[in-house]
C-alpha cells in the first residue's frame, strides 16, 4: 500500500442500528485494519442514516482513529457523487482530520 487514502464503499449495512453496527465491526472492521496498513488513512462512503445510527457510528470512528494512528481513519455519510468527490478532496488535504463521520447530505446523513 501507498501512503495515499484508501476509499472503502460501504453501501450494505443493515437498517436496524444494532445490526449494522454489528456487521460493521464484523465485516468492515477487519478491511479497514488491512487498507489502513501502510496508507495515509482510509475513508467510508457510508450511506445516510437517521439520528439512531449516530452514537455508534460516532464511537466507531473514534476508536479506530485511536487504535490505527498515525493513520488517519473518516467516514463521509450520503451524498451524491458529486459531493462524495468535494468531500474526498477535503479530506485528503486536511491532514489533521480523523475520527469523524461528516454527512454530506443534511441533518440525517450521519
């Protein structure tokens, strides 16, 4: 791997919070370790939720930004593709940016 950003696409999580917070340390988690090894940092094109996906969405990014420093680990919630590209430029260039899920597309995108 680069020092580039690794894009992960996450487009499948469950619905329900708990399921997907479920699947998402168990299926997503290990990919994001790997891709982080040797690279920049990595970011997730997560898809928009409402506000009951927030607090474990949230906690996830933070510790993993803890755990694979000096990687640097984000997520970007919704969004078309257009504002997927602005917001993956942003990141890329803010270099002290990590641990965070900023949404794309209003207030229910996190």
């Amino acid at each position: 791997m680069s020092d580039a950003m690794q894009v992960i696409l996450v487009d499948d999580l469950p619905a329900a919070p708990l399921a997907a917070a479920a699947y998402f340390h168990g299926q997503i988690v290990p990919l994001i370790e790997t891709r982080a090894q040797g690279a920049g940092g990595v970011t997730l094109l997560l898809p928009a939720a409402d506000d009951t996906h927030r607090a474990w969405r949230a906690a996830a990014l933070g510790a993993l930004a803890r755990a694979l420093a000096p990687a640097r680990i984000n997520a970007l919630a919704g969004g078309d593709e257009a504002e997927r590209q602005r917001a993956l430029a942003f990141v890329a260039g803010a270099p002290g940016l990590t641990g965070q899920v900023l949404p794309l597309d209003g207030a229910h995108a996190g």
